[in-house]
C-alpha cells in the first residue's frame, strides 16, 4: 500500500470522526467569551475570539503528511475546562445573539488566494495600515472602520504567529525523526512556512501549502473559505517550478491528492468546491496541467470530497473532456460540468462586472458566487411553494384553469414574501452582531471600503433563495389541467379530498395523476410551457425584493438534501406524489418520471433560459454502468455532454451505478460505505443519506439504452 | 402517407456509428424464435400486460366489450383489439403497441435530435419488425432525413422482393442484413422463411458496392456450431464486396416480453454462448474482419 492509499484510509475515518466544529476549538472560543476583559465592538470581540483559537490550538502532524494543517486528534477536556466551556457558553446564549458569530454566506465564498500567494499577508497588513492613515476622523463611519481595520490586523497576525508555531513544530519533528527520508520531507514542509504566509509565495509547494494553511486556519475560527480556481492560482508558480527543475509532476500530483484528501478530514462530507478550466478574471483560457492533474486525483483520491467541477468552453481540450467522462464513468459522480458561457451572461444580467463574472466558483453544490468578492447567501432559504395548494385545492370558485393557475401563483406569492422577509431579517441581524475580521482581509471591497464582508464590505451581496419541488409545482399544474379542466374526470375538491387523505382508497386516480397526466422532462410542449411560465413567474417575484444590504435576490433549483425534509412536510400533491415523498431536487424531471430518454429531458430544460438561474441549477442525470462503460457509450456521454452546452443548459451531473448496488448498500450498509452518489447538486456517500433520500435514489430514472 | 412503428428510441448508441434514434417499425415477414422484439411480429395493434403494474381496480373488465366471467377478453379469440382496456388501465399495466404516424411527424421526431447526429456522426436507424414490409412510408421518411442531410441506416431480414430495395437504398447509407443460415432448411426451421430471396438480395446488394454490414445471430442449438458458421463465412467470402461482419449473441432477457404479450418465448432455457472468438476465428480464416457487438 502507498502512501496515497494509507492516507485515503485515515482522511476517509478522520472525515466521519471528526464533529463540524471541533471541541477544542468550541473550548477556546468560550474561554474566551468567558473571561473578563472583552472589547465591545463585535469585530474586535470576534477578532480576539479568532486570536485565542489560532494562538492555542494544539499542532498535530501526521506520519504521512505533505501538507501541514489538520483537526488534532489528542485533546480532551477536563472537567475545568468543561466548566469554563460551559460558563462562556452561557454569557454567549444570554447575549441573545442566537444567530451566532457566524455569517450565513460563510461555507459558500472563495477568499482572494491569487492576492494572498502574491503580496502574503504582509502586503495585506501594509495595505490595512495605508487605510487607517486614510480614515477621516470628522466622518461617523470613523469609529466602524477603525475597528474593522484594528480586527482584521490582529487577525491576521495571529495567522503569523500560528504559522511560526506550525515552523517550529515541524523542525522539532524532524529532528526528531530517525527515517531519513521523513525527516527530510518534514524539514521541507518547514520550509514552507519560513516565508509564507506572511511573505509572497515563490513556489508551488508553498503557494499551495500556504493556500490550505489560511484555508485551515478559518476552519478554526468556524469560518470557510473554498478552495475554488486552484488551476488557475497556482498554475504560474507549478510552470516555473517545472521549468527550473523544482519539482517534478509526479510530486505535484501528490500534493494535489494530499490536499484533496484534507478537505474530507476537515469538512467530510460537506462539499467543498474545486472550479477547474473556463476563463481567468481577463478572459484567457485556463486549460493547463493542473487541470488535468486535479481531475486526475479525482480517482487515485475517491472520497467525496472536494465536489470537483470544470467550467465548460467552447475551447475546452477533447482529451480533458474524455478524461471527464472516464471519470465519471467509474462512478466518481464528480466533475459536474458547468456552462461558462450560459453562467456569465446571467451574471453580467445581476450587475457582476465582466471580471468578475468570468471568475465564479459553484460553491458547494451548483451556487454561482463570484471568486474573492462575495457575501452570498446561497440555498437562503429554501421555499416550498407546493404548499401553495393545500390552500388552493379547497378553492370553490376556480371555474377555468387560468384562474386556478393565478390563484396558485398567488399564494405562492405570499409563501415568498414572508420567506424573503424574514431572510432579510436574518441578514440584518447577522449585519448588527456578526463578522468575519480573518476572512474580510481577503474579501474584495472589504478593506476599500473598511467593511466586513457581512456588512456591506463583499462587492456583491446577492441572496438566492432555492425552490425544490419547482418540478412538483409543474407537474401539478398540468395533472390539475388534464384532469380537473381538460377531460374533467376529477372535480377540483375531489382532488383537494384525495391529497388530504393521501389517496386512501383512490389508487386509480393516483395512477391517472401520476401516468396519464403529462410530466416535465419528457419534452412534451404544453408542459413545458408551464415550467418556463412558473419560472418567469419566480424570477419576476424575486425581482420585487432587496435584501437589508440593497443586494438582489436569484433563484435556485437544486435540493441538497431538502427535497427529502420539505417534502416530509408536504402532503400528498395531485401529480400523484404521495405525503412524505421527496419533492423533486433538479432542474430535470422529477425522480423516475423522465420516460423518453436523456435527450427528452434535455430538449424539455432547455425551453428555460438558464441564465436566470446563477443561484444554481442542477441536472442529474443517472446512466448504467453497462452503458457509459463502453466506449461508445462514453463517446456517446461526451457528446450528450456538448449538446448539452450548446443548447445554453446551465450544469449537467452524473450518477453512475447499478440498481443491484443501490439496494445492496440500502440492506448491507457496511459494505458500502464508500459508495458515492450525486444526491440533489452534491456528492455524498450514500450508506450516510436518509433513507427518503436513498429511496429517491433508486427511483430515479435510468437510462440504459440499447 | 402513415406507417405503423411501435417505439422511437433516443440516444441509441449500437444501431450504427454515434448517437443515434432508433425506429421500431411494426410487422415482419419473419418468425425467428429467439427475437427480441416479439411485439414487433404482428403489423396489426397489440396490447401487453405487465401484471405487476396492476392495482386490481378492475377497470378493464368494466371497459372490455367482450369480457365474461369477471375477465377481459385480453389474449382470448374473443378480443378484438379495440385498446378500451388499455385506455381504462391508468396503471399502465395493460398498454397499447403499435401506433400509427405519418410520414412527417415522425420525421419531425428524428429531426429533433439532429444536433447530436451532428456532433457524434450518428443519425436514424430504421428498425423492426422489418421496415420493409411499409417501404411507401418508409420512402417518404427517408426523402425527408435525406433532405436535410441526415444519416440514415436500415436493418432489414432481407426477406423481400429486390424491387422494394431498389426504390429504398439510394436513400440509405448503411444496411445491417442478418444472415441467419446459409441452410435453407435449417432456416425455415429457425424463422419460418426460406433464405433464397435473403441470399439473392444480399449479393446484389454487394454488387452495388453500398455500405452493407452483415449481421449473425449467433444462437444455441440453431447456428453456434462451427459447420454453420463456416457456411455463412463462406457465402460470406463469395459476395462481390467486401463486408463487415457482426456477431450478435443470443441472450434471454427478452423473455418477460413474451409473458406481457402471452406468447411463447421459443428460446425459452437458452444460455448466451460465453465465448464467440471461435466464430471470429472462422471468419478471419475467410480474411473477413468479423467482430462481437454487444
């Protein structure tokens, strides 16, 4: 066994054992609350919070390391520490600030790595120091910069002295060490910690090991910051380093597996995003080496994480294109493609500059931010609007369908209105008490404008809302249409009887809901004329809202894991959905009612214009092992794959396992417990889903053609 | 102008080269019994069940002018295929095969997915049944693909008068014929028909110099033994062109297709034959490249 395949092993336990948020760092944080001498400002509060987490958490270095930065396996709380936990604990809740320190954009920004690598965090320190001597004192924003600058600093310098302490531990390691090889390796590790962070990085071990350091040090401080365009931020230091002989693929490549392998031990199965290819912030190209590199790791590293995707061009490499296939084809679920084309113009539509619209990262399942310049809550929240017609059914004066239909947009109307009252609510509250001092230094205009990043420091400050079940709401439309308005084999309340008694005894009439009436994704026009007018409809609804910072709202179709808890609460609909089933999770049909093929549901999805959609849209789509395993069925894949973009589709995801399988790992858990599955715009293993969830999976159309 | 086809299959991928769309023609003239499409045999409408759709809602009896007995007349002499059970069924356990489009929308239908055919060199097969049995319809959709530049491919049995070939094949491509066995009573044996008009077709198909493929069933007990293979290899070897050959092995996982349409699946214990290197042998022996499609 090599190095990479132990080290798969131990970040695949890590990543389960591990909590979110580990208890030493939950411990320093309450410690600090606890003791006496606070500052009032909340950025200072938090910045000093920030210092004791970084100034105390314990080092640990594992044996098969490259890259320094990982959860410490050895602590445990003392009862004393316990009862300073909990006493900090308690002033914390008592404050009343229950959203947290934490702002809700956080886990879904990628912080400016490009700036970082080039100027180190010296050259961020310089540039704070410039804007203090700025400040107007005679202005009343005077006070709030002042401290967010004063913040950020001792932030930062904390990162510093982490950096010194990680040196420090790693020379000592060496020196302790009696294999010679390890030794030398520990002491290169080192190495890289002599000049970064705090200086520029000059190569590619240490851009890439300074990049996961500052990565890991917000990880403490119970922040995040993707990894995003590591193809394009790195790509200078690793071309100069192979053309002065400084490292050679073989060692880069490992590198590239080790970090894949940190983001499972430190965020699990939280997709943490990798965005490889398309354009760079000026528009040329990206496709280099390490793009290659990084969709190759994809298989030698396995896990879930991080949720590896490639922004699509019209210029990308066939032979990349292949090798993304290949690696979806055995399964990996993962890159998911994404339609650069489509992707900026809806984001040039929302105001984003031409810059920074070519420079987006999908977060963590398909939600386009902007790199190095977002305070984006994404999937914020997510609405149900199927429950609309738990009112609308019961409806007597509903004679013709359009009035049915207006009623229902209606009320749904009103579920959005209240869920975007009281996100905004969030927000503002979030504005009063929380921040983010270590990630603002990163977040552009923050610093420009002496604003942290949740408080109308990030350029761009957009919410996305998400709609899983938009496909219910469809297909419920056309069921209502057929049946009640068109044939009129139903009355409107004997369909309102039928939900609300989840169709107890009226299985014929479910069965004619669910086959007879017409379904999205099956490329039938009339249906999908519907998808494309509720689209509009909930595009020109968020249209009518601003968030508490003048930000704009966008729309999401994905689910993550909510199309299984929304529709647990959901009761039974009249597309023949029963109470408790999952709502759908995609852009494309709902779960197994696609009957006509890939190409069906593409020509359906593509009646929509995706570029509204940069809260993201997903696709999935399912494919046997059979099919896509053999070459033409790859060929075939990749081709799909093409047309799939070039008819202005947003994003397309794979699955690729048997039926067999599934249920296998359904009854047998424990022999499948690396079994990945693309669940609703993410990755994750499938022996850890619901079982709603996993259900869905099943169900989900196949497509095997022969 | 309408024809009878039972199924328009996207994104096919081993019915010629790219992706392609598959267009299942109603009928054929033959009566092999491993075929996979048995629906495909009676040009007339079916219905099939599929008994695990069903939700007991007895519908159908209520729908079935011939029914008795708290039965439909479903599969008995009685029915006469009117489809009122079907339409009953909303479980879609008892369905309909075979409809009846014209030239235009089905072509229409195809045309849908000219981007892909343009992308992955792929286009439309016209499959069966035996496509040839309604060559009027298919004339007048092949003039439309061609129209618009659209690849076209054909399987065909080959069991009908070269008159009818000659007004299709300018407008086809590329031609998969099955050479089932060069015995002519073995053939009659395993398809009903004799294979004199099949052979007579393919070599002066041949002759013409157009892109033909020739396709072998390979099945158990019928042809998988070196004799017969070495019979068509050799027919093979004497046709004035030179022509790819396909192995195509028998497998019996059409065998619940039979059930939903109460027939007998002749190939009933049938094993797929593990290894046909044996049959490439053969044909490489007779310099023909021969290879085993899945």
């Amino acid at each position: 066994m090599n190095r990479t395949e132990m080290y798969k092993r131990i970040a695949f336990e890590n990543g389960n054992r591990f909590p979110w948020y580990p208890e030493e760092c939950q411990y320093l944080m309450y410690k600090r609350i606890a003791e006496a001498e606070f500052a009032q400002i909340h950025n200072l509060k938090r910045a000093d919070i920030e210092c004791s987490i970084l100034d105390h958490y314990s080092i640990e270095i594992n044996s098969l390391e490259l890259l320094a930065g990982r959860f410490s396996n050895g602590f445990v709380l003392t009862d004393e520490q316990r009862n300073i936990m909990e006493k900090g604990r308690g002033i914390y809740e008592a404050a009343g600030i229950s959203g947290g320190w934490r702002n809700n954009a956080t886990g879904h920004r990628v912080i400016d790595y490009k700036k970082l690598l080039r100027v180190g965090i010296k050259g961020i320190l310089a540039e704070i120091d410039a804007n203090l001597e700025k400040i107007d004192y005679n202005s009343p924003e005077a006070v709030e910069k002042k401290a967010f600058y004063a913040a950020s600093k001792k932030s930062l310098e904390a990162v510093c002295r982490f950096a010194k302490r990680y040196y420090t531990e790693l020379i000592q390691a060496a020196e302790n060490e009696t294999e010679s090889e390890r030794r030398q390796e520990l002491k290169r590790m080192a190495e890289n910690f002599t000049h970064a962070p705090f200086e520029p990085c000059a190569h590619f071990y240490e851009a890439l090991q300074c990049m996961w350091f500052v990565q890991f040090c917000l990880k403490l401080v119970d922040d995040i910051s993707l990894t995003g365009r590591m193809d394009n931020y790195l790509f200078p230091y690793y071309k100069k380093d192979i053309e002065e002989g400084y490292i050679t693929e073989e060692f880069a490549f490992e590198l590239i597996e080790q970090l894949y392998f940190k983001h499972n031990e430190i965020y699990c199965s939280w997709p943490a995003a990798i965005m490889l290819g398309g354009v760079d912030r000026q528009g040329r190209p990206v496709w280099n080496t390490l793009t290659y590199l990084c969709v190759k790791a994809i298989e030698t590293t396995g896990l879930v994480n991080p949720s590896v995707a490639v922004c699509y061009t019209e210029d990308m490499p066939e032979d990349l294109l292949e090798l993304c296939v290949d690696m979806i084809s055995k399964g990996y679920t993962r890159p998911s493609i994404f339609n650069d084309r489509v992707i900026q113009e809806g984001l040039l539509e929302a105001g984003v500059s031409v810059e920074d619209a070519r420079y987006y990262v999908h977060s963590t399942c398909v939600e386009i931010t902007p790199i190095a310049c977002s305070n984006i809550r994404v999937a914020t929240p997510y609405i149900n609007i199927n429950q609309a017609f738990e009112k609308v059914l019961h409806r007597a004066d509903l004679n013709t369908f359009e009035k049915f239909s207006e009623c229902a947009k209606n009320v749904a109307a009103e579920i959005i209105r209240k869920d975007l009252t009281r996100v905004c609510e969030d927000m503002y509250a979030q504005q009063q008490y929380a921040s983010s001092p270590l990630a603002s230094a990163f977040i552009n205009d923050c610093l420009e404008r002496g604003k942290d990043c949740g408080a109308g420091g990030a350029r761009y400050d957009f919410i996305y809302p998400c709609f899983p079940g938009f496909v219910n709401f469809v297909d419920i439309l056309a069921a209502v249409k057929k049946a009640v308005y068109e044939e009129q084999v139903l009355t409107l309340s004997d369909v309102a009887e039928m939900c609300e008694n989840n169709f107890e005894g009226n299985e014929k009439w479910r069965q004619y809901l669910l086959n007879i009436c017409p379904k999205f994704g099956n490329d039938e026009d009339e249906v999908d004329a519907l998808a494309k007018e509720i689209y509009e409809f909930i595009r020109s609804e968020l249209k009518k809202y601003q968030t508490s910072l003048g930000g704009t709202f966008h729309p999401s179709y994905f689910a993550w894991i909510m199309h299984g808890a929304l529709g647990k609460q959901t009761q039974a609909t009249p597309d023949g959905r029963k109470e408790g089933e999952a709502l759908s999770e995609n852009m494309g049909a709902m779960q197994g009612r696609d009957k006509n093929g890939p190409l069906a549901v593409m020509r359906s999805i593509e009646k929509i214009d995706q570029k509204y959609g940069i809260g993201g849209i997903a696709t999935n789509f399912r494919f046997a092992k059979s099919f896509i395993g053999s070459d033409k069925g790859k060929l075939a894949v990749k081709n799909f794959i093409k047309v799939f973009m070039d008819n202005d589709c947003f994003e397309i995801q794979f699955n690729v396992v048997d039926q067999q399988d599934l249920m296998e790992a359904k009854k047998a858990p424990e022999k499948y417990r690396t079994l990945l599955v693309r669940v609703a715009g993410y990755s994750d293993y499938f022996v850890n889903l619901d079982p709603v969830i996993q259900g869905e999976i099943i169900k989900r159309s196949e497509h095997n053609m022969i | 102008m309408t024809g009878r086809v039972f199924n328009v299959q996207h994104f096919s991928i081993h019915d010629g080269p790219g992706v392609r769309t598959t267009v299942f023609i109603k009928g054929c003239n033959l009566r092999c019994f491993w075929c996979h499409n048995p629906e495909s045999w009676e040009q007339a409408m079916q219905m099939q069940m599929n008994r695990s759709r069903c939700i007991g809602c007895g519908e159908c009896v209520k729908a079935c002018p011939k029914g008795k007995g708290g039965h439909t007349a479903l599969f008995t002499a009685e029915c006469e295929r009117c489809g009122k059970c079907a339409d009953a069924c909303f479980a879609q356990a008892i369905t309909k095969i075979g409809y009846d489009v014209t030239a235009e929308e089905l072509f229409s239908e195809i045309l849908k997915d000219k981007d892909i055919y343009i992308k992955s060199g792929g286009g439309v097969t016209f499959s069966g049944g035996e496509p040839l049995l309604q060559a009027d319809f298919l004339l007048a959709v092949l003039q439309l693909c061609k129209a618009e530049n659209i690849h076209t491919a054909l399987e065909t049995a080959g069991c009908v008068p070269w008159c009818v070939f000659e007004r299709i094949l300018p407008y086809i491509d590329l031609i998969f014929c099955d050479i089932k066995s060069a015995d002519d009573q073995k053939h009659k044996r395993g398809t009903g028909q004799s294979n004199r008009l099949i052979m007579e077709n393919i070599t002066r198909m041949s002759g013409r110099g157009g892109n033909l493929v020739i396709r072998v069933p390979v099945i158990p007990a019928f042809n998988d033994d070196e004799e017969s293979i070495k019979a068509i290899a050799d027919f093979v070897s004497g046709l004035p062109g030179r022509h790819r050959v396909e192995l195509l092995p028998f497998h019996g996982i059409c065998k619940g297709k039979y059930e939903t349409l109460n027939m007998n699946f002749g190939a009933e214990n049938m094993k797929t034959p593990e290894n046909l290197n044996w049959a490439v042998q053969i044909f490489e022996n007779y310099r023909i490249h021969a290879h085993i499609s899945e």
